[in-house]
C-alpha cells in the first residue's frame, strides 16, 4: 500500500473510532478542566501569573467534598506563597462561601485560617481577613480591633479602619472606643469615622450637638452630626439649625445643611410663623452662595416667605 493510500486509511479509521467513542459529559468535561487548574494553581514550579490565572479557572461552587476547597485554603495560610496569590486565593474562597451546602464542609477551617491570616505580616491580607470576619460579626475579629484602638502597638489596621469594620456590629466596648478617638483623635480621619460608629447612638447626642456648634470643627464632621442629631434628636436639631441659620459668621454649607433640615424635618405650624427666621433666610436668599439660595428657596417655598 502507497504511503499516500495508507495516510487515508488511517485517518478513516481514527475517524470511525472517535464517532463510535462515548462523548465526556459536560459536567465530567468541566470537572476534568477544573482539576488540571487546580494542579496548575497550587504548583509552585508555575509562575504567579500562570496560577493566578489557572486559580480563577477552579470550579469550586460543585465542590461538595471539600477536597479542591481544602488546597485553596492550604494556598491562602501558607506564608510562603506571594501574598498575591494569597489574596487571590482569599477571593475564590469568598466567592464560594455563597455557596452554603459547598462550603460548609470546609466552613471551620475557613474561618480558623481567616483568623490566622488576620494577623499575617502582610497589611493588605490583614485588613482584608479582618473585613471578612467584622461582616460576620465574628468575636476574635472584634476583640483583635479593640485591642488595637487601646494599644496602638497592637493594632493589625489604623484605627480609622478598626472603627469602621467595629461599625458592623457595634457593642459597648465599640461605642467607648469610638469616644475615646474623639476625645484624643490619632488623625482626622480616624475622628471622622468615630463618629460614624457613633451615629445609631443615642447616649452620643451631646457629642453631636458640640460638634455642630463648633466652627472650628471640620466640615465634614459638622455633616456628620448633623445627620447624626436628624434621626437621633430631630427637635435638637431643628432648635441647633434655626441658630445656625441666624447666626451670621457661620459657614454657607452649614447653613444649607440646616436650612434643608427645617425644610423636611421642622414643625411646619412653628416655622410657619417664625417670622425673624424667615427674614434671614429672605436675606440669604438674596446674597449669598448658589447652594445656599436654592436651600433658601426651598425653605420660604414650604413655609411662606
């Protein structure tokens, strides 16, 4: 037989072969595909990228044994890989915790690494284990936070960050700490978020109402407690905005935080007959910032002017 005639027939028999050979099913397809990346990802003779890219192809939602789950953990505690591939390993895990009757098989283990990465030498791992446990309000997370805002040399993220992910599920420890930032801040922002946490509070009023008074305050935090005093205090408030109004060396985004105030939240038969009120806002309705005469305008619209 030429070697031409033979090339034929054995392609026509290869042919044959595969149309009598069973076909994969899709789900045996994809679990074959899913373990070769899993090889690929958790090999270390591959480079980053190359694992990276193989670890966003590992299925993990079907993974009711916990097998594939378990070595992407093995990848996220190991303190040896590169913490990118660490944080991508964090990434697929979360993405797979939605999956309740998948993860559970590997749930406590999760979470006793999730603990343990919260206190890695890595800043970024930290803080994003620590934001995982603080959403599921866990204990460990929680004391690890407070103990930072105490002890500056035990802290695992700023202080900012720690009031904010304590903001989750706020308790009493959180509340006192959040005063005590106020009281002697670390930074501007930390002060800020101390504020935030202390919003649902209402034993905070007075903090609020100090804070809103004060001109040399930031700005953001005057807002800030003026938000604050509007669901914690709203008659508070409407008596503190009627005096920022009046007051004429105050700061236009502060009157017209106000002024917005008394337009949706003011006893209407009151400020109807305010007269010497409305007389100031008809004066900063003719001079003053844009942002100020249209929360003027809105004001005299509602209650006459």
């Amino acid at each position: 037989m030429g070697a031409r005639k033979f090339k034929k027939a054995t392609a026509a028999k290869s042919s044959a072969a595969k149309s009598r050979a069973p076909e994969m099913p899709g789900n045996a397809v994809a679990g074959a595909m899913s373990s070769r990346a899993l090889s690929t990802a958790i090999s270390k003779r591959k480079t980053i990228p190359q694992r990276l890219d193989a670890l966003s192809k590992v299925s993990l939602g079907a993974d009711r044994g916990g097998d594939r789950l378990q070595a992407i953990l093995d990848v996220l505690r190991d303190v040896n890989e590169s913490v990118e591939l660490r944080l991508g390993a964090l990434q697929s895990l979360q993405a797979a915790s939605f999956s309740v009757a998948t993860f559970s098989a590997v749930q406590g283990a999760y979470q006793a690494v999730l603990r343990q990465v919260a206190q890695d030498t890595d800043p970024k791992l930290r803080e994003e284990a620590l934001d995982l446990l603080a959403t599921q309000k866990d204990g460990f997370a929680q004391k690890k936070l407070l103990e930072g805002l105490q002890d500056s040399t035990k802290a695992l993220v700023s202080p900012e960050k720690a009031l904010q992910l304590l903001g989750y599920d706020a308790h009493a420890a959180g509340l006192k700490a959040a005063r005590a930032i106020i009281e002697n801040p670390p930074n501007p922002v930390a002060k800020q978020e101390a504020l935030r946490l202390l919003a649902s509070d209402p034993s905070s009023v007075p903090i609020f109402e100090k804070t809103l008074l004060d001109k040399d305050e930031l700005r953001e935090n005057r807002q800030i407690s003026a938000s604050a005093l509007h669901s914690l205090a709203p008659e508070k408030m409407q008596d503190l905005a009627r005096n920022i109004v009046l007051d004429k060396g105050d700061y236009d985004d502060i009157k017209a935080t106000s002024l917005t105030a008394l337009s949706q939240f003011g006893d209407s038969p009151t400020l109807a007959v305010d007269k010497t009120l409305q007389k100031s806002v008809d004066r900063l309705k003719a001079k003053s910032s844009t942002m100020l005469q249209q929360s003027a305008g809105q004001f005299l619209s509602k209650y006459g002017g």
